[in-house]
C-alpha cells in the first residue's frame, strides 16, 4: 500500500462488523481519492465508442437504449473514454443523489464515452483499491456527504454542480491497512455482490407474479365490446352471458375538491383527503393531508364512503387512467373520479375490473393539449359483470390470494434491501467519523 494510504494512526477506523480472518489485521484508515486514483483525460476523437449517460442509481446506460437514440452530435469527439472499472461523477442533482452520482463503467470489450461537460472521470489503481468495493461505497453516497461541504444551493455552471476535480479527488475513503487490505475489501464486495444477487432474484420473481396478475386479469374480465371472459371458472360456464352496461348507468359517480389552502381552518383536522399522488392500483387505508368539517362544507369536496372505487382522471407521467379501491371514509381532490359501491356489484370485483383496463381508460382521454379523462367519460365506459354475485366474489377471491402473493413478495424483498442497508452500515465504519 502506498505512504499516502497508511494513513496517520489518529485516523484509525474500525467497522462494527469484520469477518474473522481480518480480526486481527490493523484497523482501518482513510485516505483521499487522490492517493490512488487518477483522472481519465482520453477523448474520444476519431475512436469508435458507445456514447452513455448516467441514470441515477442505476448507473451508466447507453444513450440508445435511454433516449432511444444517439444525442452526442459533433460534440462527441470530445467525450471522454472509459475503460472497465473506470468511474463517471455526472454532476447533475438528483433527489436521491443532490451531490451528483457516480457510476462504474462494466464493459470488458467495448469502450464507452460520456459528455466531458457533466462528467469528470476517473481511474483507480486496482492493485490497492478494490473498484466493487469502491462502487459500494459511492452507492452509499459517501461522495456527496463529503461534497456537500463545498457546494451552496443552487451552485450550478451549465446546468451542472460546480464541483471541482480537487475536491472530488479530495474524498476520505475508509480503507482497510495491512497487507491483507485488498483481500479485505473484496470480501465485502463479494458478500454484498452475492446479497444483490439474492436481491435481483426476488426481484424477477415479483415481476413473474405481476405480470402472472395481468394476464390473469385479462383472461377473467371480457375484453372491450365483448360480453364474456376468455376464462370462466367451471361452475359459471353454463351460467347467462355477462350484463353490459354503461357505468354512469350502474354506479352514482362524483368527484372531489380542494379547500382554499390559505384558509388554515379548513386543513389539519380528521377527514383524509386524498389526491392522485395516492392512486396506483391500491387500497387507501389512509392519506397524508386532511381536511376539517369547515373545510368540507365550504368546498366542493365530497366525503365518499368505504368501498368506493377512485380513477385518476389526470396527474403526470402513468398516473392518468390508474384505479384505487377506499377502505375508510375520504374525501378527494377534483383530479379523483369517485365510483360509489352499488349493492349487487362487489365493490372490490368494480375496483379489479377498472384496474384491468388501465391502457383503455388512457385512450379515453380528451384529445387536446392536455389529454385527460373527465366524469363524463367514466360515465359512458361500457362496464361488464356476472349478474350472481358469487361469480364475482370467486373472481375477487381468485385475484385476492395472487395479491396476497404479490405482498408477501415485496414484503420479502423490502426485508432483503433494508438488510443490505444495515449490513453496510456494519461492514464500513460509520459515516461520521468517515
């Protein structure tokens, strides 16, 4: 290891877990980036190379596969060039990372690019740093708890933080000392690999169950114009074909409203008011605003009872066309169409059917400048159903035990990821003293 990293014995670091052959190694230390990395400086000129950009917390992605096409035009020359293992600080701020993210470049056989005006880049020496373990290390955001120190708010030059390369080389980075230093940090790196491997696992397993619902969805409710299901659960398949009806016809329907926000007496009481931000084919069990009973007599807003079934009639990005099913009693904003529980229709079986026809309320929308759907629309969809109500309830039943599953699935995999938080929290020292 070199002289800069042994570091000074008042920096002497330990982690609150190590793995038993390393128990008896030196403590650790922390020594700037500098010491063992270096700034990549290739440009790209005539090379052939993969333009990329950073998506943040995924990491680096091919501008063809982002944005569906090549965006470098005549700049591209100028890009920088990345090896394997090479690391790329794209100082735009996101939510998740205000102090810019850094990415690890995995390509073994094909040399990546990226835009030299948002992204300083560098390379680490691997006979003494481990880049897996680094790249924990940057996910866990130790660059920008260090960086942060010396940006202001709104510290931007061309839409870019205004982080020097002298600072970012600058980074304490806890370091294992010793001989067996290098081995020591792949041993983290291999077990929290393995962990995210186990993490991508339960991940493709809860997509199966997903995408499993949406079929299943599809093949138990008609398709549009059609008045019988693909699939028929054997007891009903003698039984009358399905009633078809428009949903204004069926179901009272209403919406909501927003109390004068500069009237404080109407905010902050006991009625959840729900707006579409909480609209994602779920059930409301509660809201994160509420409105008090002056708020509600001197609104337009309507408190709707349990079973009632609300579509987003516009929001941005996917929310427009989304369903939610009410648990409790709620109010509404003006954005939430509210379908009201009918007796011989399971509310429930009304909140699955609406949810499985998501693209098809989209497409309702109003052609104009802002494509939104309106009561008016919701009123006229066609809305299909089984007269027995039994039929309805096996149905709601069936797609209840697949959301039991689904649950249970990202239950798991939420327990997986908030054990890889803590387990990092154990493995490297402890971010202050860091």
């Amino acid at each position: 290891m070199s002289e800069a990293m042994k570091g000074d014995s008042k920096q002497t670091l330990l982690p609150k877990l190590r793995f038993p052959e390393f128990r008896e190694e030196p403590g650790w230390t922390k020594a700037p980036l500098r010491a063992y990395a270096m700034l990549v400086k290739d440009r790209v000129g005539a090379a052939k190379c993969t333009p990329y950009t950073v998506t943040s917390g995924v990491g680096l992605v091919s501008q063809q596969e982002k944005f569906g096409r090549t965006i470098a035009g005549n700049s591209f020359k100028n890009y920088l060039r990345l090896k394997k293992n090479d690391f790329a600080y794209n100082k735009s701020a996101t939510k998740a990372f205000p102090q810019g993210y850094i990415a690890r470049y995995l390509h073994d056989d094909d040399p990546g690019a990226v835009p030299n005006s948002i992204f300083t880049c560098f390379r680490v020496n691997e006979s003494e740093v481990d880049p897996t373990y680094l790249d924990y290390l940057f996910a866990s955001n130790l660059h920008g708890r260090w960086l942060k120190t010396f940006l202001t708010v709104g510290a931007r030059a061309h839409g870019s933080l205004n982080v020097r390369d002298y600072d970012l080389l600058a980074l304490p980075v806890p370091l294992p000392r010793g001989k067996s230093s290098l081995a020591e940090q792949q041993k983290i790196a291999n077990c929290l690999t393995s962990l995210d491997e186990v993490i991508a696992a339960h991940g493709r397993k809860l997509e199966i169950l997903q995408a499993h619902k949406k079929g299943l969805m599809q093949q138990l409710f008609p398709r549009a114009g059609e008045t019988l299901p693909s699939l028929r659960f054997p007891e009903f398949r003698d039984k009358p074909e399905w009633s078809r009806k428009p949903l204004g016809d069926l179901f009272e329907t209403g919406t909501g409203g927003t109390p004068d926000r500069a009237i404080k007496e109407y905010w902050g009481g006991g009625i959840p008011w729900i707006t579409t931000s909480l609209v994602d084919g779920n059930v409301i069990r509660t809201a994160e605003e509420f409105i008090t009973e002056q708020g509600l007599e001197n609104s337009s807003a309507k408190l709707f009872p349990a079973g009632t079934v609300l579509i987003a009639l516009y929001g941005q990005g996917k929310t427009r066309g989304k369903v939610a099913i009410l648990e409790i009693e709620a109010t509404t904003n003006q954005a939430c169409a509210a379908v009201l529980p009918l007796g011989p229709i399971d509310p429930t079986f009304t909140f699955l059917s609406l949810g499985a026809r998501y693209e098809e309320l989209r497409a309702l929308s109003n052609s104009g400048g802002q494509e939104n759907l309106s009561q008016r629309l919701i009123r006229a969809l066609p809305f299909s159903y089984p007269d027995d109500r039994s039929e309805q309830e096996k149905i709601v039943g069936c797609l209840s035990s697949l959301d039991d599953l689904v649950a249970a699935q990202v239950d798991a995999l939420t327990a997986l990821k908030t054990h890889k938080v803590g387990l990092m929290q154990q493995l490297f020292p402890s971010p202050e003293r860091t």
